[in-house]
C-alpha cells in the first residue's frame, strides 16, 4: 500500500513511528528491504528512502544496518559503502 514515489516527509511519517516502536522494544539497530519489480540497481526512490531511513532511525537512536532493494533478479544495498552509526 506504499505509493511508488511518495514524498519525503510521507516517508519520515511512515518510519518514525515503526522505529521508535523497535527502539522500545530494545532493539539497538535496523535494516530497511525495499521490494519492488526490475533490476536490483538504486533508482532514485530507492535513495529517498535510504534518505529517510538512516535520519529517522537516528532519530529513534538505532544503527542504521543499510537499505536494500530485493527484486527476483537480486538483491542490492542501496548505498553499499555507508554506515550511519546511532
């Protein structure tokens, strides 16, 4: 039920509060897997949400373990050479 290419903040709304949920639960880090249909590869949506991933689950005080793309063709981290620290 996500739009494909949502606003920033609609993304920021949707995260906040599955992370801080986690956080309360005493979990210390997270990983987003963002399914789609096509090639594996970053596309623009993929980055926004990566984007609003690692800032709200800073914002929860929870590391941030990357985000993935994961369609039939593979599996692929979003930003594979960062590492967002709590």
């Amino acid at each position: 039920g996500v739009p494909r290419d949502p606003p920033q903040y609609s993304r920021v709304q949707a995260l906040g509060p599955l992370l801080r949920l986690v956080a309360d639960r005493g979990h210390a880090g997270v990983l987003l897997a963002v399914a789609r249909e096509g090639d594996p590869r970053a596309q623009g949506g993929d980055l926004a949400w990566h984007d609003a991933f690692a800032g709200t689950a800073r914002t929860a005080g929870l590391a941030c373990h990357g985000t993935y793309v994961v369609t039939r063709a593979g599996i692929r981290r979003v930003r594979p050479h960062l590492t967002v620290a709590a």
